[in-house]
C-alpha cells in the first residue's frame, strides 16, 4: 500500500453494519478477505458490509477530486487499485460458486451460519446457475438415457471443493495444543502450539475453522 498517498484517501471513519471502523482498517480487512478468498479452496463467508461501505466512501473521494489537478490524479489511481482489489474479490467468489453451485446451496442450508457464506444476491445467482445448469443437463442428455437414472443427485454429481489441498498460512493469534492428524493414519498425530507470526504448510480443512475465525491468513 502506498503510505504517502493512501492516508489522504484512508483518513476517515466508515460505516461497517453496526460499528463504526477507520476507513484505513476497513480496506486492511477487505484486502485480507481478497487474499484469503483467492488462496482458498472453499467459499469463504462474504464480507458485503465492508464493500458495499468502502465502494460509498470511494465514490464519495471520486467525486471530490479536482480534473487536470496532479495530486488529484494520483489519489484516482489509488483510488481505482481499491476498486480492482474489491472487484476482483467478487469475481473470484462467482467462479467458487459456478464451479460448486450445489455444494455451497447445499451448505448453506444446512449450516446453522449459512447465511454467512452467501449475500441474498449470491444464494439467488447460485439457485439460478443450479437451476439452468440441471435444465441443459436434462434438454441435452439426461433425456437420451433410461427413466430411471435421469434425475441428478447432486451429492454425488456435483464439484466438490479439495478441503485436503495444502495452503500456506500465517498465524495471527496463539493457538495453544493445535492437532496436525497424520495423512497415513498411522497414530502419529501430533500437538502443537501455533505461535504468531510463525507460518506453516497444512492442509486446509486442520485450518478451515481458524482462518473464518480470523486467528489466521492465508498467504
């Protein structure tokens, strides 16, 4: 981040729901959301508040810039680098949930927190997808095959995301007697502290509950 520049756009309070955050700790959150969605395997909880705020704040900084003025160009290009960061954060979780339309719907529902991982435009684009996705199935193939095996079930026939792929991470806070379980299952599971700033290679379902509780990064 370029620090001379950012604090003239960063240098105020933002809503975020129901508290009130420096602008300044809202994009530290949206980045962090951005490199965390990217590097997981799994669509992570979405965080609608923060960009729908920060997108406000921006265009508000927009509209205050002066045409043919240097310093007011320099803020724009800042300003549209937050832009790409925020944008691109939403397009990688639409490619999430066309790639696994069913398992995140199916999730959702399930979940006691579903309503976390998905905006309500997310759920319908997803319900929607799923939707279209099965009528070209059954107008192009299913139709051709026996009665009985032309119903999908998308338990089984639905992408899966990899939970055993092996990220990178970052501790952000002290995790006393964490289990790495042994791959070969072999009884050499073995406990660990996670000291802070240390990083680790591990596979991602041992850190799925630790990274949505921000105990962790990606990187």
């Amino acid at each position: 981040m370029n620090n001379i520049e950012m604090d003239n756009i960063f240098d105020s309070p933002s809503e975020d729901g129901s508290e009130t955050l420096p602008v300044e700790e809202v994009y530290q959150k949206i980045q962090t959301a951005w490199t965390n969605e990217k590097l997981c395997p799994e669509l992570l909880p979405h965080q609608q508040n923060l960009v729908d705020g920060m997108l406000q704040y921006l265009k508000e900084q927009e509209e205050s810039l002066i045409s043919g003025d240097f310093k007011s160009a320099i803020v724009k290009m800042e300003i549209d680098r937050v832009r790409f960061i925020i944008f691109d954060l939403l397009r990688t979780r639409l490619r999430k949930i066309e790639q696994y339309p069913a398992y995140i719907i199916q999730k959702c529902q399930s979940d006691v927190d579903g309503g976390a991982v998905l905006t309500p435009e997310e759920y319908a684009f997803a319900s929607q997808y799923l939707e279209n996705l099965e009528t070209h199935l059954k107008s192009e193939i299913l139709f051709k095959l026996p009665q009985h095996i032309q119903t999908i079930d998308w338990d089984k026939a639905g992408n899966k995301p990899d939970l055993d792929k092996y990220v990178f991470m970052r501790v952000l806070e002290f995790q006393e007697g964490f289990l790495i379980e042994d791959e070969a299952e072999e009884a050499r599971d073995e406990i660990i502290d996670l000291e802070p700033d240390s990083q680790h290679l591990i596979r991602f379902k041992n850190v799925s509950d630790l990274l949505k509780s921000e105990k962790i990064v990606l990187i």
